[in-house]
C-alpha cells in the first residue's frame, strides 16, 4: 500500500484549518448562547424555586392563620356556650324562685282564704249558738236555770285547789269578789246563791252582785286573782277557742 504524505499532510493542514474554524465562528457564539440560556434557565429557575419557597411560606402563614381562626372560633364558641349555659341556669333560678314565692303567695291566701273562711263559720256558729242558748233559756223558768249553773259552779269551786280557795276567801273577805249573773237576782236569790257558794267553799262569806247580759246565762265569781265560770257565754267561748285550735282557756 502506497501513502501520499503529502495529500495526508495537505489533509491534515486542511482538517486543523476547519477546526479552527469552527472553534472560533461556531462552537464558541454556540457556547456563548448555550451559556446564556443555561444562565437565563438557570435564573428562571431560581426565580421559580423562590417564587414556590414563597408560595410555601404563604401557605404556611395561612395555615396558621387558619389554625388561629379556628382555635379562636373554638374559644368563642366555647365562652358562648358557657355564657348560654351560665344564663339558662340564672334564668332556671330565677324561674325556681319565682315559682317558690308565687307558690309560697298563693299557699299564703289559701291559708289567709282559708283561715277567713273558718273564722267566719266560727262567728256564725257562735251567733247561732248565742240565738239558740237564748231561744233555750226564753223556754225555762229562771229559777231552774239559776240552780243548774250555780250547782255547776259549785263543783268548780270544790275542784279549785286549796291556794285558789285562800284566795277567793281572802277576796271575798275584803268584798273583792264578784258573783256574776245574765240577769239581776232578787235579794232571796241572792242569799240562796251566796249560802250555796260558802256550802261549796266551807267558809262565810259575803258577795258583791253584778249582772252580765254577755253571760247569756249562767253563774260567775270573779276576784283579782281567780275567775271562776260556769255560763253559757264561758261554754261558748270554750268552743270557739277549740275550734280555732286553741282550747286551752286560762281561766276556770
């Protein structure tokens, strides 16, 4: 095989020559630009990771944000319900006691209504009472009536104990003591009563008369200290006071 150094020498001059060429009129302004759109993709995309490291820190803020809100609204709703729920108790009070003194008042005038309503059957029964006693007494000679309450009296007296006794006595002997009657006594009534009561105290004694239409009818022998009742009126109010629930009379 025969070789022309010189054609492959002209070849090589020729080769270097077109890479020359190239390096310098293509291959460099081909770096030049390739460098320029490297660097302008390069930007861009430094622009875009800051525009997206951004678009994170703003999620990130309205994350939070939104954590903010809704641990706000939380609370708020929270106090609300806690206010609602402290007034619903305030008003359920104030409903209670209202109910309490709106019971309690109506309790209070079924009581007064009540307490009216049985006084006034007291009187009436006592003013039918008194018109019955009277009608009673308008059929009965004066004399049986008189003996009856005054042997009434007389056992009242013989229960008095022995204190109460001195002190009748000692009343009586200073003409302290009143023996009381519905209706005036003549003078031989009057000594009938006056020896029945020393029969029944076992003393002498003399009386004061007084007369009492209140009595209705019936015998009493008051002094300072002692009362002493036997009438109609005593038996009266002895039944009214039972009927108002106080039967315990203080006196005699």
């Amino acid at each position: 095989m025969h070789i022309d150094w010189w054609t492959l020498a002209f070849q090589t001059v020729n080769v270097l020559v077109l890479i020359w060429i190239l390096a310098r009129f293509f291959f460099r302004p081909l770096g030049d630009i390739v460098a320029k759109r490297q660097a302008q993709a390069n930007k861009v995309l430094a622009e875009a990771l800051a525009a997206r490291q951004q678009a994170d820190d703003s999620r990130a803020d309205a994350d939070k944000t939104r954590a903010e809100i809704d641990a706000e609204r939380d609370r708020l709703i929270a106090e609300a319900l806690k206010s609602a729920q402290l007034e619903k108790a305030s008003l359920l009070a104030q409903s209670s006691d209202e109910i309490a003194r709106l019971r309690g008042a109506a309790e209070a005038a079924i009581v007064r209504d009540q307490s009216a309503a049985k006084q006034a059957i007291v009187a009436r029964a006592s003013e039918l009472s008194v018109e019955i006693a009277q009608r009673l007494l308008a059929r009965l000679p004066p004399s049986a009536a008189l003996s009856a309450f005054l042997d009434g009296l007389c056992r009242e007296l013989q229960a008095l104990s022995s204190d109460a006794k001195a002190s009748l006595a000692s009343a009586a002997a200073d003409h302290a003591s009143d023996v009381v009657t519905a209706a005036p006594l003549s003078k031989d009534e009057m000594e009938h009563v006056r020896d029945t009561l020393n029969a029944a105290l076992g003393l002498e004694l003399s009386f004061r008369f007084r007369v009492d239409p209140a009595l209705i009818a019936g015998v009493e022998l008051r002094s300072p200290n002692t009362i002493v009742r036997n009438s109609w009126r005593a038996d009266l109010d002895r039944i009214r006071k039972e009927l108002d629930g106080d039967g315990h009379p203080n006196e005699s």
